[in-house]
C-alpha cells in the first residue's frame, strides 16, 4: 500500500462539525470522509480516472455461449415468459 500524503488542513469549524457528523452517519473517520468526498468530486471533474465498474475478466473464462451447462438466470428467463417490465408502473 502506498503511503499516503500529509498536510495540514484549515476547516471553518461549523464546516468539520457537519464532516463529523456526515462521516458518523457513514461509519468513516472524518480524514476517510474527506478524502472520499474529494476523490468522488475529482473523479466527477474528470481530474482521476474512474475506477472500472466491472473486474476485467480472465482471459481463459467462458463466454455466455460457450458455458451451455450452466443454469439459467431466473430474471432473463421471467422477462422472456411475459413478465411485466420493470419500467412499467404498476398501481
């Protein structure tokens, strides 16, 4: 793991009590909510690469057409039997 960068850091303090309690709220450190909130507004501006949303995958793996044996996924095969849509509203 790389190690990471330190620097001192100036908060108006209604501003760390709000990052305290937003951190609290998703069970990180304040240091954690920090650098997330900065790398998810990094990322957003284009400033660092997203991260893949998919492993990539091996090579040696089988494609959906040559893994013939496996068992079929329920939710592809209720929407083929006429299973209602999910962007159909439904009152």
């Amino acid at each position: 793991m790389t190690e990471s960068k330190r620097f001192l850091l100036r908060l108006d303090p209604r501003l760390f009590e709000a990052l305290r309690r937003w951190a609290d709220d998703d069970l990180r450190s304040i240091n954690a909510q920090i650098e997330y909130l900065l790398t998810d507004q990094a990322r957003r501006a284009g400033r660092l690469p997203h991260r893949r949303s998919k492993p990539v995958r091996p090579p040696d793996a089988a494609t959906p057409d040559e893994d013939e044996g496996r068992i079929p996924d329920r939710r592809r095969s209720a929407t083929t039997a006429g299973a209602t849509p999910r962007n159909v509203s439904r009152r």
